[in-house]
C-alpha cells in the first residue's frame, strides 16, 4: 500500500495504481506512492518508518498523533497522506540531534513530565510549535497551547513545567 | 481507521474544481477536512470523488472592503482568524468565537466556510454568521451567488450547495453603528461541543442600538436566531432593564434536552446570563476594551468544573 524511496532524483520506477509524492520529514527528502485514503499517521509510522508519532484516539481528540507540517502543529490522523506533497513534516525524532536532546526533551526528563509516555510526542511538538512561535510563553499561554493534548496520567502539572523549562534554556542558548 | 477509497484530485483552479464537481457522483469538497476527514474514518460519509482545494492560490483571505463589508475565504483557517489584528476592533464577536473553536491544533487546520457547510448542528460559527446577518457565497459553473447564511443551512449536516458548487467565501455585511458584542461558550473541556454557546452581535450609535442580531448553539437541534430577543434590543438604550428584556426572550427561545452535558433548565439558565453578560460589557468601554485586547489565553470561555 505504501512504499517510501530514498529521493534520488530520477523517477521511481514502480507503476502503482496510487498517487507519488515528495515531501521532507525530518530534513530527509522522500518520494512515497500512496493510496489518497491513506492518513498522514500511517505514511510516517507504517511507510517511513517511524514509530513515534502515536495514534490514541484515531477521532481528532487526543492529540498523541501531532506532527509539525510546514511549522504548523496538525492531527496527522486527520490529514491525509497525499496532502503533505511538497511540503515539510517534522515529527518527535526530529527533535533530538546524534549526541544532544533537544531543551524539550530535555525538559521532560528534568520536571518529570511524562509517566506512560504515550501523549509525549505530541505533547512536544504542540510545545515546539508554541516555542518557535512564541519564545517567551506564560503558564497560562502554555496551558492554552497543549489543550488539545490530552494526558491521562501526569494531571498536566510537570508537562508545562517541562515546557517552561524548555522555553528557559532556549532563551538562554540564544540569548 | 480509514476512509472508504476514492478518486483524489487537487486543482490548482476553481474553475477546474468546479468543472470536476459537476462531471457527476458523489463528491466533497476538502478544505480544512477537521470534520470531514474524521466523518470519512467512520465511515459516515464515502464520497467517490474528493476535490482538495488546499493548493486553490487566493483562498486563505480575510479582509475588510473599503464599504466595510468583511470577507473570509474558504481556505482561511481559524488560527487566522484567532491570530486577526483586523477582527477584534471591527468584529468583536467573530474575534471572540475564533479561539473558542475546537482545539488549538484543530484551529490550524480548520476553515469557518467548511465549518458553515459542515452544518453541524452544534457548531459555533452558524451562530455568530446568523447573530451577524452573514451570507455564504456559492461558485457553480454559471457563476456566483450569494446565501444568507440562516437559509443556507437547511438541516443537521445538509446546506442547500448544488453538487457542482463551491462555497467560495463568507461575507458580513458592513456596519452601521459601533460594532459590540461576543460569543460565550459553555464547554466541559477544551474540543467538546458547546454544552450553551451565546452569539450577541449589536451595533450602536449615539447609545442606541441600531441593528441587534442573538443565536444560540447547542440548545436545540439546530443553531437557534433569537428574533424575538434581537427585536427587544433596536431602537433601545442597553439600560440593565432591556437587557434583562432581551436574555428572556432569549433564554424562551432555546429548546434544550436534558443530556451529558447538564439539565435543560440548567441550560435555559446559561443562555440567560451569557446574553446579560455580553451585553451587560457592551458600550463604550467595552468596545475600547475589545479592540486593544488580543484573543490570547483563556479569554472568553467558561469551563464547567
């Protein structure tokens, strides 16, 4: 149903009844066929491989599946895969370089912002979007920006502590 | 879950979206998809044909006419308009609702137009598109026209498009007064559907209201025009005593049930206060305040405890 090829340049050579795309996803170019009813989830977990972006709810609630497209944070289980063509996706293994996490993931470790772990990474790259937006959030703009993430375990305290720790550590990187 | 196949295209033209509507079958059109695409998931709707109009250039306006007369196009998602500089002085209760929208994520995504031909009975921009007296206007293969948006709904889900029309933009009219106002909404949680939404849109001038449009989301089947209380309000100063007036006529016309979400009285009870509280802020300083406050956190929502 989903076959992902490295972007080499030339044309891919399979004939498949489902529509090619190109689309960045972490800075790696990619070039994927796909069936229109395929969701955007299930191009980056089944088709590319990665498997931290998670579907919960899979009815547009709980947020676990939340991606950056284009910089802007989506439900990727309520987009469809052939809309990302020609454009750029980040998910959370983008967020951490080859020897350093990024403040966020960071943050997480240092105030204890995830038991289970599940809602994690879309809590992150809600917060990541809010943090590119908005360097400097209050509690309260951070509380705004994660309500349509939903966590079951930690009662939400230690997640926004975590991404007002993230927030402080990149001010002072930059600053 | 997925979707039921079908053929995708993605025009780069209305005229060629249109021209695709009308080859026949069952079609849809996706814009922000953020109710669309989870009804497809269940299976709900199964369209054969879904035009995305996502790559349609010149959609993802809101602006203002030199008349005055404001126009949202159907690729402009609410986080455009929650993020407006233009809204919150010219159109306070457009500027209210934008951040009460679904969630935040939902709003990066989602367009006001698609939510209007959506049609869900519960949704909040048909309330304050029909407190405001806006149109939807309609593309088809000869040309436009233009729907009031309270005859443009004709039932739960269901708008009055033909299959080879597109609804290109939401228009509301230009005001004659100071425009004031807000939307409240009553929400067990961020995302869930409105438990009482209030839509008070007014125009003043010299301490008199000139045109008055209420309505209601999420008591009753269908958005609720609340003519009766609108009517009590024209031609009056906003003494406490015509407020009281109107948020009874108000409150009288709401249908709600009884479910999950509270007791019909206790909703009845809702849309009273919300009307007395938005037009109670209305005036003068209120329309002060409106103008320099940004649609940041938190603003005008109550959540139920």
């Amino acid at each position: 149903m989903t076959i992902v090829y490295d972007d080499l340049g030339d044309e891919a050579t399979a004939d498949f009844p489902a529509r090619r795309i190109r689309f960045t996803i972490n800075g790696a170019k990619k070039v994927a066929e796909v069936e229109p009813r395929l969701l955007l989830a299930h191009l980056i977990r089944r088709g590319v491989g990665l498997t931290g972006t998670h579907m919960g709810c899979d009815t547009t609630n709980c947020g676990a599946c939340t991606v950056l497209v284009d910089g802007k944070a989506v439900k990727s289980c309520t987009m469809l895969a052939v809309q990302v063509d020609g454009h750029t996706v980040e998910t959370v293994e983008g967020l951490a370089t080859a020897s350093e996490l990024h403040p966020l993931q960071e943050g997480f470790k240092e105030e204890h912002g995830l038991q289970c772990g599940f809602c994690t990474p879309g809590m992150m790259m809600a917060a990541k979007a809010l943090l590119d937006a908005n360097p400097d959030p209050s509690e309260e703009e951070v509380r705004w920006a994660l309500s349509g993430n939903l966590c079951r375990c930690t009662g939400y305290q230690n997640i926004v502590k975590s991404v007002l720790w993230a927030a402080d550590k990149l001010r002072s990187a930059s600053g | 879950m997925y979707p039921s196949r079908f053929r995708y295209e993605a025009p780069r033209s209305l005229a060629e979206a249109i021209s695709l509507l009308h080859e026949g079958g069952e079609a849809k059109v996706l814009a922000g998809g953020q109710s669309l695409v989870p009804l497809m998931k269940l299976r709900f709707a199964t369209p054969e044909l879904l035009v995305d109009i996502n790559n349609i250039g010149g959609l993802d306006y809101h602006r203002e006419d030199a008349d005055g007369t404001l126009r949202v196009g159907a690729l402009c998602r609410h986080a455009d308009l929650e993020r407006s500089a233009l809204l919150p002085g010219k159109q306070p209760t457009m500027a209210a609702a934008a951040p009460l929208i679904a969630d935040p994520i939902v709003r990066n995504r989602g367009t006001l137009v698609g939510s209007l031909c959506h049609a869900d009975p519960q949704g909040d921009w048909a309330s304050v598109m029909v407190a405001l007296g806006g149109s939807v206007v309609a593309q088809g293969p000869t040309g436009r026209r233009t729907i009031p948006v309270a005859d443009f709904v004709t039932g739960p889900f269901e708008n009055v498009l033909a299959p080879d029309e597109i609804a290109v933009e939401a228009v509301v009219p230009p005001h004659r007064g100071t425009p004031a106002g807000g939307y409240l909404k009553l929400e067990r949680r961020v995302g869930d559907f409105a438990t009482v939404g209030v839509a008070v849109a007014v125009e003043t001038s010299g301490g008199t209201v000139t045109r008055a449009g209420i309505a209601l989301t999420g008591v009753g089947g269908s958005t609720i025009a609340c003519t009766e209380a609108a009517g009590a309000l024209t031609g009056q100063a906003l003494t406490p005593q015509v407020i009281e007036q109107a948020a009874d006529l108000a409150a009288g016309a709401a249908k709600p049930r009884t479910d999950h979400r509270g007791s019909a009285e206790y909703k009845r009870h809702m849309v009273r206060t919300f009307v007395v509280r938005i037009l109670s802020r209305t005036g003068p300083a209120a329309g002060e305040q409106a103008a320099a406050g940004q649609p940041g956190p938190g603003p005008e929502a109550e959540r139920a405890a």
